[in-house]
C-alpha cells in the first residue's frame, strides 16, 4: 500500500487541477467551474464574448445563473436570448417584485440574497464573474461572500455620481478578488480603495468586442426587423432614472419628451428603461409618446445585434445610459449625455453633456447636427479602447492561481510624508 503522508499536493496556477486518485495511481483532471450571473439585457451584452471563450475552453466549465429583468415578462423574458446564443442556462434566481419603489427594490435584493445563497450551494462554482453594479449583482456577491467564492469584477473602479449604483459598485469591488477594469484611471480607483495592484488588471471596455465580433444589420434589415422606418434624421433614446434623486423621474423624461416633440422630420428609436426606482412611470411616459407621435417606436428589449446596428444607422444616441460613453464612440457618432446619471466617467469628445431640461437639451440637439461637431467625430477616439477585452479577461481566468484569494489584504497607499496624512 502506499501512503503520501506529509505530502501536499498544490495547484498549480492555472485552470486545470491535476491529483492523484490513490486507488490507481492515475491522474484526473478537474476543470475549474467559473459562474457567470447576470441579470440584464444590456448587461448579458457585455458578458456574451466572455462567455463564449469560457465554454469554448476545455479548462474551463461554464455555469450561468439568470435573474432580474431576464426572467421578467415585462422586460422581455430576455433570459431567451442567452439561450438562443446557444448556452445554457443553469439556473435561474427569481427575485424581482412587481414594485418600483424604494421599498420594493430593497425587498428584490432580499429575495435575491436567498436565492443565490441556494443556487451557489447548488453549483459549487471556484470563482463567479460578474459585470457592474446593479442590486441583483450586489446579492449575488453578497452571497458568494459568505459562501467563500471568490469573485472576479468586470467593470469596476468606475464612476456614476448620480445613481446608487456607484456605492453598489465598490462595495462589489470590495468583496472581489479578482478585478477586471476598462482604464488605467479605473485601475487606480480600485487600488485606492485598498485591492493589491497584481489583483486589478486593465482589459479595455467589454461593449467594445461585441460591436467587433457581430456582423450588423445594414439600413434595409433594420427597417424590416423593427417594422420602422428610419429617416433623413433618426435618433436612439435611451434614457434611465436618475436613482439618487427623489421624485425626478417623471419630470425628467417629459422634460426630454417635450424637447424631441420639437424636431421635424426625425425617426425616433425608445429603448425602455430598465427595473430601476421609478422605471415604470417613465415607460408610461414614452408609450403614450409613441401612441400620440408615429415617427417613433419604443422597445422593451431591441438585443444587441439591433440596438448595435441602430447605433450605426442613426445620427446619434440621447439619453444617460453608459453605452452612449463607452460604445457609442467607437461608431463616430454623437452622444448626449443627460443629467447626472453618467457623471463622472471617462468620456470622448463625442460626448455632450446638458441639463435634464427641456431648453438645454434642444440646445444639445442643434450642437450634434452642428457642421462643426460632425466634422469631428472622424477623429473621435474611444476612452475605452479598441477591442480584446474579452480573450483578456479569459486568459487571466486561466493563469491566475486562485487557491486561498478568499482571505485579502488592504492594499494602504503611500503617505506624502511623514505625518501619516496623504
């Protein structure tokens, strides 16, 4: 008989585990399972490539937990879309309301917190990955937390002064171990909220590879799959609420609405707003706009290959959601960029920043189809760079050692001087 003792075997830092099974002396391998959870339409288009690297890697197994607005009818039951993109789905975490509020939102982070807690006993996963910043992320890391899985973050270090997904978002940061940021000015955020520097590594923003990877829809398809015809000017809206703000939604999107029922002979394209605090009075607003004015239509979910090949066709995107930052520049057009929600983030010099009323927002329209402004965006350079961040991201999965990362240390930053002040 032989024995090991005193032996340890240790893992070596990559993605397969080799040991020794006593009974015939052979080795086994086990792959290591990474758990993507994502609960957004918008949010599952950033992680698509990831995605299909992970499954498409031997080392690797893939586990997805769908939740949020993709189990949601209301929000298109876009959980389909996954699937249609030929994954599968391992389980799925109800925890939506059917509420708005402040009250409601709370209680769907709560139902959400219970639902992970049952789905990652259930899968086991070595490592889950998530993207961003909303509350059905914030349970799911909450729970991987208290279950000991470590946590790779897509997207953090980044900035929005005016939703609570800023506050949402380092407290992700500050329960992962793992950092994947789209900036050097990312990259610094994160250390200096006390992450070891070899744990945040820059990859470029993840819009960015499905723009290059999908073959987009000329002006003709477009048309036929949204049954809409587009203009000698169209635009794309897409406009959120502003969640540390009471009361504002409603005022807000008339605001905007009041300001597009101003242009002649433009094709309007809605997105709806996502399950935010006070969501639904602004999707009330946009479908009676679209009832009362034919040149426009709304979506609740266009999925990315339309809502990409929308960016292509049309003159620019308003609204204050992050693609029109992060996205939208790579295709040279224009983005207006309103209110707060988006404060803080890198930003091209196609963006335009107005206030969420009416007369600032006009005044934004007559600068994005200035000759001056368009004669620019040839030379627009994306903040975000230029593609890859996905295959980044899946080869650090497979390099990095992740036996023990549970347990960090605060990662202080050097003093200026001596007295203990920076």
């Amino acid at each position: 008989m032989v024995t090991f003792a005193h032996t340890a075997i240790k893992k070596p830092p990559c993605a397969i585990v080799n040991f020794y099974n006593l009974t015939d002396q052979t080795y086994s391998k086990v792959m290591r399972k990474i758990c993507i959870i994502t609960g957004s339409r918008a949010e599952y288009g950033l992680l698509r490539w990831v995605m299909q690297g992970i499954k498409d890697d031997p080392e690797f197994k893939l586990q997805i937990i769908a939740t949020g607005m993709h189990l949601s009818p209301e929000f298109g039951l876009t959980y389909q879309a996954i699937e249609q993109d030929g994954f599968q789905i391992d389980r799925k975490v109800e925890m939506l309301t059917s509420s708005d509020t402040a009250v409601g939102i709370a209680k769907s982070m709560g139902l959400g917190l219970i639902g992970f807690a049952d789905a990652l006993h259930d899968l086991q996963p070595d490592i889950i990955l998530v993207l961003g910043d909303r509350v059905e992320i914030f349970a799911a890391v909450s729970a991987a937390l208290v279950a000991r899985i470590p946590v790779a973050h897509l997207h953090g270090g980044e900035t929005t002064e005016g939703a609570f997904d800023e506050a949402l978002r380092h407290s992700i940061t500050k329960m992962s171990q793992l950092h994947f940021v789209a900036a050097k000015a990312y990259r610094q955020r994160v250390i200096q909220l006390g992450e070891q520097p070899e744990s945040v590594f820059i990859v470029g923003g993840l819009g960015i590879d499905t723009i290059k990877h999908m073959q987009l829809l000329d002006r003709t398809a477009l048309e036929a799959s949204l049954d809409f015809k587009l203009g000698s000017k169209s635009l794309l809206i897409t406009f959120h609420p502003v969640t540390l703000e009471t009361a504002t939604a409603a005022i807000q999107m008339e605001e905007l609405l009041a300001a597009l029922a101003t242009l002649k002979d433009t094709q309007l394209i809605f997105t709806l707003p996502n399950s935010d605090t006070d969501g639904r009075v602004m999707i009330k607003l946009v479908e009676q706009f679209v009832m009362q004015n034919p040149n426009s239509c709304a979506w609740t979910s266009l999925g990315q290959l339309r809502y990409l090949s929308c960016i292509a066709q049309v003159d620019g995107v308003l609204g204050n959601s992050s693609s029109g930052l992060s996205e939208v520049p790579s295709f040279k057009k224009g983005t207006i960029n309103i209110g707060d929600r988006q404060r803080g983030r890198l930003q091209a010099a196609s963006i335009i920043n107005c206030e969420p009323n009416r007369e600032s927002i006009v005044a934004a329209l007559g600068e994005l189809y200035s000759t001056s402004f368009q004669a620019g965006l040839s030379k627009v350079i994306n903040p975000y760079g230029e593609g890859g961040a996905s295959e980044k991201v899946v080869k650090t999965l497979k390099q990095y050692a992740i036996a023990g990362i549970v347990k960090k240390t605060f990662h202080d930053l050097p003093h200026n001087n001596g007295s203990g002040r920076n």
